[in-house]
C-alpha cells in the first residue's frame, strides 16, 4: 500500500430531488489505490453518491472532490474515471463491438487484448445489437469496458446483475489479478456482500441516505459475533464491555446475541467466562445494521421522517423505472 | 490534507496529459458518426424516399395530364419535408447518444460542442449533396419529367454560391431547432418536449398576431423581397445560433436518466 492521500473525499454532502433525500450530509474518505465497498438496500443513496462522484449529476449541497477536485464538468478529473452502471444506456443502433471500438477514444489506458481475452471469458457475442442482448450479456459489456479500460478510479455500480455464478467468479478473478498488477481506485458497490467480502480493503455502508458504517474490511471482519450462553451471563458480558447488540434471540434461559464492537479484550474476557463467541459475516453485520436492527432501538423522530420521505422517493422512482 | 493532484496522477499513470478541447470534441463526432445507421443511413434513406416519392407522383402526374402539368408545380415543397426530419434527427442524436457519452466520463460541454459540429457537418454534406443534384435536375430536364425537386425558389435556383448557402442554412436551422428539443427532452424528459412546444406554438402564435394587429404583413413581404434568396438565407444562420445557444445551454445541467 502506498502512503498517497485519498482519492475521493467527500464532506457535508446533500443531494435532493424535491421532497427526497438522497442524500442526507454524507461525509467519507476513499483512500487511493484500494478496493473499497459501496454497500446497503435499494434506494439507500448508493447509485445518487457515485453519479454525483462521476459528475453524472450535481450536490445539492457540500462538498465531493475526486482527486481534489470537483468532477462536474471537469474533463481533467473525468478522463481519470470509468463509471459501468447497471442502468447505463448505449446508442440504439450499437453493438458491443463498437462499444470496445468508441472505449478507447476515452479511456487512454485502454487495453485492447485485454478487453478481447474478457469477451472470450464471458462468451460474450460482440456482433449482436446491444438491445438483443440477455441481461447478463449486458451487465457483461460494462464489466469489460470497466477493467479493461483501467482508469485510476473505476466506479462497479451493480456491475453483475444476471451474470451467473461462473461469470461473476471470472469477474472476481479478472478484477484482482488486474489490481495486482494495475493497482487502483476501485468502488465497488453490490448486494452480493459475502461474495466480494475477501476482495474488498475498506467498506462503506449507507442507509436512508447516511453512512452507517465506514472502516477497514479487516477491522470488520471481527467486529461482529454472536455471543452464546445463559441470559445473565450474556447480558452482564454485554454491559461490562458495552457492546452494541444488533439482534437478540432467547429461548428459556439461555440467549444469543449479534453484538457489534468485538475485540482482542472481548475474546479473551468470553473465552475465560466460558461463552461462546462465533464470528459472524461481514454480510450479517450489515444486513443488521441496515434495517435488520433491533426496532426503535437507536432511531429517533427525525431518522423516522428521513425513511418515509427516503421511501416515497423509492416508489416514485419504481414508477418511473415501470414506465420505461 | 491534500489530495493526489492530477499532474501527480497524471505522472503515475503513464505521463498522461487532459487531451486538448478540440480532441475531446472530436471523440464525440466520432462517437456520432460510430453508428452509422442513425447519422448517415437513415438521413441518406429520408432524402431519398422524399426524392422517389415526389419522382413518382410527378410521373403519375405528367402521365395523366401531360408535361403542362408542369407550371402548377413551379413552387413545389417536396424537399421541405426533409426540414421537420432534421429536427428528428437532432433529437434522436442527443438523447441517443448522451447518456453513453457521460458513461464514457465526458463533459456535458464537450458533448454539446461535438454535437454540434456533427449538425455543421451533416448539413454542409447535405448542402453539397442537394446542390449537385439541382445541377443535375436541371440538366436531365428535371429526370425527364419536368420535375423541380431541389431547383424550387425556396431552395435556391441561382448560382453556386446561392444553392449551397439556402440547403446549408436551411437544414442547419431544423437541425437547431432540434438540439432545443434534444435538450429539452434530455433534460425534463416528456414533459421538457410538452411545455417547449407549447411555448414554441405561442410565441409563433403571438408574432403572426403582431403582425397582424400591426399591419405589417406588406413589410415582411418587403423585407423577404429586399434580401433576396441568398440574404434571406444567410438571415437564417441567426436564429440556428441562438436556438444552438439555448440548446447548450439548457444541456449544461442534464443528468443522464435512466
């Protein structure tokens, strides 16, 4: 790991479109060359933070800088960016050959054999009109113009959507492979947490338009575990080490608990208390801590105004989406 | 705290420099012209069944009534359905073609200047295009039919000069007018068309009704007559400026929808 300064920093950052928070004075930092993961639900902000990253949109309000600078309209901070979204739109007419032919117009570190080696990997037929294409073969196209054309910062927004267990182990392989040898920026944002949870070095979570989580995989990784044993052992171990409990399960006298906030003191302390501490996944932790949490436990009027106006956007942008 | 700047970025990835405006312009006439289908087929298509269609009707006609039938045809308008078509295609570029570009991390201003630049190009081919053929027309005696196709008052019958400045004008304009709507349509999508067209429908509405209140119907006759052909064409190059104007500047602030 080099010691460079971050690639994207982002602070206060507020999106809106007219009543629905997007959103909500985010603020993160995404160090250089690593790969970090963009993670939460549908409509958590996730697609709105990397368009107003890429310059695809404009904040509302506060501050996103790509490699100091504002990407809006910035052709020497765009030229640094590949953005392969889920949704993105190809001229009516295009096959995906010409996509590979138009990509290196624009992307100076393109890799052509490269691109050819992806295509045989994901079968992909480069002669069919991009309209025939099954989705996989569509999601595909973005995987390959985003790896091959190695642009210091590449944006994965849903990148795999319809690609079958084989392809999107390819996608995995390829990615990290190229990494090691091109190493750069890369956000990778996806459902999928347990299948990239190896790949990722730094994870993001955002919720209702917030961050809720934002720290080293590793640190993540056993952050979070289940604590077994009886009620009162367990709750007294909890207090003592004022662990945050995610979920609570009980049954007679005993419980299990998914607790966030594990470290080298906690393991000890449970080993010599006689409970049993399991790890859990980093895909657990954040399906708790993104609306599988413990109800009304942490979240106060205004996170309860927030949702619903998060949540009638959602479905007005669903509406819009069926329309299409 | 200081982030990477970009000659410090540009230096780890390969000594690379932000290409020039005008490269990152042409990528996009490029990128226009990529799919040839929608820039060059299906405008080439549209001059052509206008072409036969009229041949055809002329023939039924000349067939019917004889070659006298000619004189009635004198101010013919059937290459001015080629006009409306350009708005057509004006928008089918950019709401094509738009989304793509941005996905290919390029500026909304690059975008609107290549985009631009493809219109100049289309309408200067065209221009040369329709002036050859009114050569032509004329010395097949309009393709043996007495047709007057691309030699009508509207697009010019004087010289060269005349000829190629009328269709480069003219086409140059439609194709303005259209980047207006492309824009719009782009931008506010459905509704960006309805409320453009309705403000467009007033204010043609509101200038006949000045004129008309104003009596100055004679004076717009006059002002046609004291320019002449070429002058009433070259006229036609402001307005196409201030509808690419509006075009772009409405096109600063869209966002790719999905």
């Amino acid at each position: 790991m080099t010691s460079l300064t971050p690639a994207i920093e982002v602070r206060d950052l507020t999106k809106r479109f007219g009543a629905m928070t997007a959103l909500d004075s985010v603020s993160l930092t995404i160090p250089t060359d690593s790969i970090t993961g963009l993670l939460g639900r549908n409509g958590a902000g996730k697609t709105t933070l990397m368009h107003v990253l890429t310059g695809q949109d404009f904040p509302t309000a506060g501050e996103a800088r790509v490699f100091g600078q504002t990407p809006a309209e910035n052709a020497a901070v765009l030229q640094h960016i590949s953005f392969i979204k889920e949704s993105q739109r190809y001229p009516d007419d295009f096959k995906p050959k010409h996509v590979f032919r138009t990509a290196p117009w624009f992307f100076e570190n393109w890799d052509a054999d490269f691109a050819d080696q992806l295509v045989e990997d994901f079968r992909l037929p480069t002669g069919r009109r991009i309209k025939k294409l099954s989705r996989g073969q569509l999601s595909a196209v973005g995987v390959i113009v985003g790896l091959a054309s190695r642009a210091p910062l590449t944006f994965f927004d849903e990148p795999y959507l319809g690609l079958d267990a084989v392809a999107r182990q390819i996608f995995y392989d390829r990615l990290l492979a190229d990494y090691a040898e091109f190493p750069r920026t890369i956000v990778l944002s996806t459902h999928l947490i347990d299948e990239v949870a190896n790949l990722l070095e730094h994870v993001i979570v955002i919720d209702q338009g917030r961050i809720v989580l934002d720290a080293p995989a590793d640190e993540l990784r056993g952050r979070a575990a289940s604590i077994a044993g009886s009620k009162a052992d367990v709750d007294a171990f909890v207090a003592r080490h004022r662990l945050e409990v995610l979920k609570r399960d009980e049954l007679g006298g005993a419980a299990s608990l998914l607790v966030d906030g594990v470290d080298e003191v906690v393991r000890a302390d449970a080993l010599n208390s006689g409970l049993q501490l399991t790890p859990v996944s980093l895909q657990q932790l954040i399906v708790r801590r993104t609306g599988g949490a413990l109800s009304g436990s942490d979240a106060d009027s205004a996170d309860h105004a927030q949702g619903s106006a998060a949540r009638r956007g959602r479905s007005a942008r669903a509406t819009e989406g069926a329309s299409r | 705290m200081t982030a990477v700047s970009i000659t410090e970025l540009g230096t780890r990835v390969g000594g690379s420099r932000t290409p020039s405006a005008f490269a990152r312009i042409w990528r996009i006439v490029r990128l226009h012209y990529a799919n040839r289908v929608s820039t060059i087929i299906a405008p080439l298509g549209a001059a052509a069944a206008i072409f036969a269609v009229y041949l055809i009707v002329q023939a039924i006609v000349v067939h019917e009534v004889g070659p006298s039938a000619k004189h009635g045809e004198q101010y013919s308008t059937s290459l001015v359905y080629f006009l409306p078509y350009q708005v057509v295609f004006a928008v089918q570029a950019m709401n094509l073609t738009f989304p793509f570009a941005l996905g290919m991390s390029s500026t909304r201003r690059d975008f609107s200047l290549g985009t631009w630049l493809v219109f100049v190009i289309q309408s200067a081919f065209f221009s040369v295009l329709f002036t050859v053929l009114s050569y032509l027309e004329q010395w097949t005696h309009g393709w043996g039919l007495g047709a007057q196709i691309f030699q009508t008052f509207i697009y010019g019958r004087g010289e060269v000069g005349q000829r190629l400045l009328t269709f480069f004008a003219g086409i140059l304009l439609f194709q303005c007018i259209g980047s207006v709507f492309g824009a719009a349509f782009v931008r506010w999508r459905a509704n960006g068309l309805m409320v453009l067209s309705c403000t467009v429908m007033v204010l043609a509405l509101g200038a006949a009704v000045l004129i008309t209140f104003t009596n100055s119907w004679a004076a717009v006759g006059r002002w046609f007559v004291s320019v002449g052909p070429s002058g009433f064409a070259a006229w036609l190059l402001l307005p196409a400026a201030v509808f690419a104007v509006i075009g772009h500047l409405a096109l600063r602030r869209a966002t790719p929808k999905s």
